[in-house]
C-alpha cells in the first residue's frame, strides 16, 4: 500500500468519528440530549411514581393516615422529591437553552446532590427521622441506591468532563472549537 492511498484514507469519517470532519459536534443532540431528557423527564418522572407509590400505600392501608410516623415519612418524602425534581429540571433546562459553562457545572452538581444527597435522603435519613429505624433489607436497598446513584453521577459528569461535543457546545468562547476529525 502506497503512502497516498494512506492520506487519501484519512479524508474519509468513520461513524466512530461521528461525522464529516468539516462539521463540528455542537448543540444538544446524542447522549447530551440523553442526558438533558433524563433531568427533564426521567428524575422528576421517577418522583412523581414515587408519590403515586406513596399514595397507593394509604389507599391500600388507610390506617396509615392515623398514624405520625407516616405523616412524617409523607412529608419528609415530599419535600426531598420536591427539591430533587426542581433541582433536575433547573439543570436540565440550563443544558438546553444556557450554552455556557456555568450551566455544565451546574448539571454536575445537580447530578452528584440527586444521586447520593437525594438517594440517601430516600432510603435511609427519611425513613430513619419517620420511623426510628431500619432494616437490614432497607440498608441494603439503600447501599445498592446510593452505589447505582454513584455510578450514574460518575458516568455523567465523566462525559460532561470529556466530550467533544459538550466541549464545543458549552465552552466555545473559552476554548477554539474542536472539530470531529481530532
């Protein structure tokens, strides 16, 4: 193979690449998009089956209204599913209209407060102030929580860290734009 037919190759994009190399990867699509619909859609979702959970429990168990402990369980569960689903949706309409900075390190944020703070809050610091204890499946349920909430924090804000796309997107006046050839 000749030394031409190597360069010639090297015009050409490979899906890998993801695109032709005189278009830059700029705005809020792929796994940006992903992203920018699970804190819009998917957390404040997961909180609103939350509540629908909750109320199904009373309506199964309707001595439950009678008793405090659930009351404060009810609104301990409320308020974290409140400030969880606020503080998902402010990020992820940050990431949609806001190109800068700030809102990426916003997101990060708001992604290791919902996936630990927000996890620990709804396995173990609500259910321990309402009920006094914990069982052994609860801790457990709750270490599973907050290891998956943790892993999904650090998968998210890794990409927010190393994509060339949230690169381009975010930190174009700060940085040159990166093309998808390099």
């Amino acid at each position: 193979m000749s030394q031409s037919h190597i360069e010639d190759n090297s015009s050409h994009f490979s899906p890998l690449q993801g695109g032709p190399p005189d278009k830059p990867l700029k705005g809020v699509r792929g796994w940006l998009l992903l992203l920018v619909l699970a804190l819009l859609l998917g957390d404040p979702l997961g909180c609103v089956w939350q509540v629908i959970d909750m109320h199904r429990t009373q309506t199964a168990y309707p001595e439950l209204l009678d008793m405090s402990q659930w009351q404060t369980y009810r609104l301990g569960m409320y308020a974290t599913l409140s400030i969880w689903s606020a503080l998902s949706i402010s990020a992820g309409l940050r990431l949609w209209k806001d190109h800068t900075p700030a809102a990426v390190h916003w997101a990060r944020r708001v992604l290791w407060v919902t996936c630990i703070v927000g996890m620990a809050a709804v396995y173990l610091i609500v259910p321990w102030i309402a009920f006094g204890e914990l069982t052994a499946f609860e801790v457990v349920q709750a270490a599973v929580g907050l290891l998956l909430g943790g892993a999904i924090a650090f998968a998210w804000t890794r990409y927010l860290g190393k994509s060339r796309r949230v690169r381009n997107t975010y930190f174009s006046d700060s940085l040159p734009v990166q093309d998808a050839s390099r």
